[in-house]
C-alpha cells in the first residue's frame, strides 16, 4: 500500500531544502528525496565547492522559515562588489569597476554562503522539522498522475500517494521527464 504525503520534492538541493522547509513550517507533510547521500565536509568528493549569494529577500525568507539562525553563522557578508571585464587569450583586464552597499543606501549587498555547507545545515534543521521527512540517498524513479494525486514510485520501490510533485532536480529533471514538460536546451558556448 502507498505511503500518503500532501507534497514529494525531488532534489535536496538548497531549492528543494528551502522549499521543503517553507512547506512543512507550513503544515504541509512533505517528503523530500534525492539519490545522492548527503555531504558532510567541503573535502567530499561529491561536494559542490561553488558558493551562492543570498541578498536581503533571501534571508528575510530564511528568517520567515526558522533557518536563517542555522545558516548566519557560517555567511560572510558581502560588502563589496568588483566587476572585471577582460579581453583575448590569455585574458588581459581591460575595466575594473568596485560597487559598495552604500552607493544603494544598503549596509550590505548580501550574504555568501558554500553551497555543500548550506545544503548540510539545511538538512539537519529540516530533519528536526515536524511534517518534514528526508529520504536522502533514496531518489525518484517513476510517476503515474491522476486528476487528485500523483503516484510516485521511489528508487527503493516504495510507493508514494503526493497532491503535489515538485521537481526540484537539477537541468535532467525525472520529474519533468515523468510529466512530460518539454525543454528547449540553447548552448552559449562557455
């Protein structure tokens, strides 16, 4: 028999974190899934090292979901920003502009976190998170949508019964593929 939950997110990114997070302070039951086990130190080799810059809208929303107490430890603020324009290979700087919070009447442009880091503590708040289950290392694997529901089946076979399916999976998207969403790719070259 299938599991019943209001909502499935599939991908633990730091979209489909927050957004299982924002969900369940909401009284959603919500079960997020990703096939990739979580990542507990930057030296991981499955660790994403890129970094992501969350402006004031960010953290307002963090703050409105009880996380940004979990996050603002490790954030770095953003006091300055330099943008350099460059020209031939190997590149030669042709224009260096430096932009302060200030020019914008702003104590700050924002906040930088490591998205490995952010990811980690995200999922150690939401796992505390009543309504909120993490099936990390368990990933999406089918969907059959009817007019009320969604049935998912999971890569450990399970079954589950979701009002709503969000795919929160990256560029590859399974669910988008399940739901048959179409996407247009256009390569830039870079």
């Amino acid at each position: 028999m299938a599991e019943h939950v209001d909502i499935l997110i599939s991908g633990a990114g730091i979209a489909g974190l927050t957004t299982a997070a924002a969900f369940g302070q909401a009284g959603f039951s919500v079960l997020l899934v990703d096939p990739s086990p979580p990542v507990e130190q930057g030296s991981d080799p499955a660790a994403d090292l890129r970094s992501t810059a969350y402006l004031p809208p960010s953290r307002a929303l963090f703050e409105q979901i009880g996380l940004w107490d979990v996050l603002s430890p490790h954030a770095v603020r953003l006091d300055a920003l330099r943008i350099i324009d460059t020209t031939g290979t190997p590149p030669e700087i042709t224009e260096t502009r430096t932009f302060e919070p200030s020019d914008l009447d702003e104590d700050t442009f924002g906040w930088n976190l490591p998205n490995w880091l952010t990811r980690r503590e995200l999922a150690a708040a939401i796992a505390r998170q009543p309504g909120v289950e993490l099936a990390l290392g368990t990933g999406f694997a089918a969907m059959l949508q009817r007019s009320r529901e969604a049935i998912v089946t999971l890569s450990d076979k399970r079954q589950i019964r979701a009002r709503l399916v969000i795919g929160a999976d990256g560029r590859a998207s399974p669910v988008r593929e399940a739901a048959g969403i179409a996407v247009q790719t256009q390569r830039y070259g870079q």
